[in-house]
C-alpha cells in the first residue's frame, strides 16, 4: 500500500510537543493511507485538546479528514480565550494540587483527586459531571471519554493559574469556595463556630466563614496578605465580580472579608 507523504506544519505554539525537526515550518509526513488527520496529529505527540483549527491546502477539515498525497496540513493552536461546550468548571489530576487551590481561592468551580485514581476513573469523572480535564499527563488528555480538556504547559503554580484563567476565562468570584473541598462558603457567627476554634483565635477574630460542604472555618490570619495577593493580581488581570480589598464589606453570597485561615476538627 503507498503511504500519502503530506507536508506538515505545527503552530509555534504546539512545538512543545514534538521533536526538534518538527519545529522548523512545514515538514515532510508520511502517513499510513488509513488513519485519519486526528490520529495523524496524536501520533506525533499533540494531544488534541490542544489543536484548534486544521487546515489542509488553506481549508478548515474535522480530524476524521483522511489525507491524501500532497496535501498541506497546517495545525493550528486553540482559540484563547476557549469556547466550551458549558459552564466553565475544572477536574485536576493528583498532580495539580496547588493550582487547585488557587482556583478555589478564586471562587472556581475545581474538583481535585489527592490520590493518583487512574486514567480512566479520572475521564469517566469528567464526561459524568462535564468538568474541563487539567493535567500534564499527554496520555489522559487523549482519552475520548473526556468532556474537555487542556495540557498545563508550566510547572509553576503562579504560571499555571494564569494559563488557565487566560485560555478558559473563568468567572472569578474571590473568597466564595472552601480551599480543602471545594464546597461554597457561608458567613459564620463567632458563636457558631467557636467549638472549632483554638482560644487564641476566638480572642483575636470576630470574623468567620464556614465551609457548607465540609464545616471548615476560615478567618483573616497570618497568611491573609500572601493570598490577597494571588487574587489581586488575577483579579487585576482577568476580572472578577468579588472585592479584593478584604474590607468587612462582604460579598455577594454574605462572606465577609478574605478568609485566610482554617481550622477543621
């Protein structure tokens, strides 16, 4: 059987994903004469919730196109920010822990798994409650079960947070989701919480909020300024509807003030 030889061009933004002589504009391929365009592009090791449009001899295709001889394919990134087929909300794998709870500081709906649950639980989990797969792993970002997914291309929190709120365009709403579960947080009474509190804490705070999933009380503590931070600066970048002042204003679910502490028993 005669093997199509296409030429090949990846976006800049894709080279990430292949060796260095796929790098350097248009290159010879040769494919099998059977498979289609999207496993053509797989195969080279660009998972395909990183491709947006595919473009052979200058018109879009679908990834079941089947190439043929002489044709020129030009692979080209994502859109950003990405349209999605829902509410954005995220799946983040055993890796991802920190930008986990950097979205949740940020009022984004992110459900995280703290032990490694496999690929396919983790696919199956994100068709079942329509969550957008983050992760670095290239081989769990190709599974088909997926609803949607994205590769995080750094290896830094800060950078990997700003990658996200960038291509999904999140709402943002600061202070409103609990860090540890995810659950939405409420105002809370010193009163009512006070069980869970260190005498300490009772003595110097006044304002509290409570985890309505988990019972996690949060308050205004030692590392109020580290966090306020994060969330001024991809406030100030990518919008949000919250206050980041941390003034006893509240917001618009009645948390008062940027709970900075916790305490869980």
């Amino acid at each position: 059987m005669d093997r199509p030889e296409i030429s090949l061009d990846l976006a800049p933004e894709l080279h990430v994903f292949v060796p260095t002589a796929r790098r350097a504009g248009p290159t010879a391929l040769r494919t099998d004469g059977v498979s289609t365009l999207g496993h053509v592009v797989e195969s080279l090791g660009v998972p395909l919730t990183e491709v947006g449009e595919l473009l052979v001899d200058g018109v879009p295709v679908r990834t079941a196109h089947l190439p043929r001889a002489g044709e020129r394919v030009s692979v080209r990134p994502v859109a950003r920010p990405q349209p999605l087929p829902g509410p954005a909300r995220f799946l983040l794998d055993v890796h991802l822990g920190t930008l986990a709870r950097r979205l949740r500081l940020l009022g984004v709906d992110t459900a995280y798994e703290s032990v490694d649950i496999g690929d396919p639980a983790l696919a199956a989990r994100s068709a079942a409650e329509q969550r957008v797969m983050l992760s670095r792993d290239r081989g769990l970002l190709r599974r088909r079960e997926l609803w949607a997914g994205g590769y995080v291309y750094s290896h830094q929190p800060a950078e990997q947070l700003r990658e996200v709120l960038g291509r999904f365009a999140p709402p943002l709403r600061p202070w409103t989701r609990c860090t540890a579960c995810n659950g939405e947080l409420r105002a809370a009474p010193k009163e009512e919480v006070h069980d869970r509190l260190e005498g300490g804490t009772e003595r110097a705070y006044d304002t509290f909020a409570q985890c309505a999933a988990c019972g996690q009380v949060y308050w205004r503590g030692a590392h109020h300024a580290s966090l306020e931070a994060i969330v001024t600066a991809a406030v100030r970048e990518f919008g949000g509807a919250a206050a980041v002042d941390g003034d006893d204003s509240g917001s618009d679910d009645g948390v008062s003030g940027p709970p900075a502490r916790s305490a869980s028993r």
